[in-house]
C-alpha cells in the first residue's frame, strides 16, 4: 500500500494549515508519485459525471441504432416497391 505524504511547499502548505485548523476534513493529501488520492465529495462529484456521460454517450448510441434502423427498413421498403412495379 503506497504511503501518503501531505504537500509541504511554500503559500500552499500555509493554505494547507490554515485549512487544516478550520476543519480536519479539508486536509488534501497526495500518493507517492500515483496521483492525486480523491476526497469523498470529489468522488462522489466525479462518479455524478461519470454516470451523466455514459448515459448521454447511451442515448447517442441508442438514437443512432434506430436512424440505422429506419434506413434499413426504408431501403427495404423502396426495393419492394422497385420489384412489384417491375414486375
């Protein structure tokens, strides 16, 4: 398990403890070179997003298979009448 260090340079780490005596909760801690470890608000905001797009990027996919769909049955319907009048 990676261990987490707080960021400690310069105006930031005095933010960082300013914000640290207001509320425990506001403290932003980093991995070892990973990234960036999420707080839960964060998360929570990033998994609303996350949703959100698969959803629309769903829509999209669905919209697109109906389209494909009527143009098949339009060009089926079209060759029908093709065939029947020539016939």
């Amino acid at each position: 398990m990676a261990m987490r260090t707080v960021v400690s340079r310069g105006p930031l780490t005095r933010r960082l403890m300013e914000s640290t005596r207001r509320t425990a909760t506001s403290t932003r801690y980093f991995s070892d070179g990973t990234g960036r470890v999420l707080g839960e608000e964060e998360r929570a905001a990033e998994n609303v997003y996350i949703k959100k797009m698969e959803r629309e990027r769903m829509e999209k996919l669905k919209l697109k298979a109906e389209k494909e769909k009527a143009a098949a049955e339009k060009e089926k319907g079209e060759k029908k009448a093709e065939e029947s009048y020539k016939g």
